[in-house]
C-alpha cells in the first residue's frame, strides 16, 4: 500500500476528494523544520506524519498552530530525532 493510502485510510480521508497529498506534505514539511529526516518507510515516521495529519483535517490548525504535547507528539518526535541513521558502505 503507498503511503499516502496508509495516511488517507488512518485519517479516514478519501484521496480522490480531500487534499491527502498536500496534508502529508505539510506534515512532512514540519517534521523536517523539526530536524527529522524524512523516512515513509520508518513506522514511526508514518506515524507522525498520520498524527499531524489528523489533527491538521480534524482541528483545522494551522501548521505552525499544532500543540504535539497535547497529542502526545513531543515523545514520538525526540524519538525519531535520537535515531541513529542506518550506516551504509
């Protein structure tokens, strides 16, 4: 399943109707400003991005708008800041 099904399907958004793909690239946008490097095949990563995008379609927040504290991100984005990248030869 790409990833931006796996997004729409947790969200419950339709991607032939909402703006799935332009939800995912802001979330990835703000994970990124956040030192995170972006990795759709982490679990983790997917599911940051799947919770940014939910309170983003739910709340009608603003990007710069979101409280990750109140949605229990702060531990999920230390997590994915602290990971140690693949070493590859």
């Amino acid at each position: 399943m790409a990833f931006i099904d796996t997004v729409a399907e947790y969200t419950g958004m339709d991607v032939s109707v909402d703006d799935v793909q332009g939800f995912v690239d802001m979330a990835e946008a703000y994970l990124t400003d956040s030192g995170i490097t972006k990795d759709e095949t982490s679990p983790l990563y997917g599911l940051a991005v799947k919770m940014l995008v939910a309170t983003w379609k739910d709340q009608k927040v603003p990007t710069g708008g979101v409280d990750v504290n109140a949605m229990g991100f702060a531990g999920i984005l230390n997590k994915l800041k602290s990971a140690v990248p693949a070493v590859t030869t």
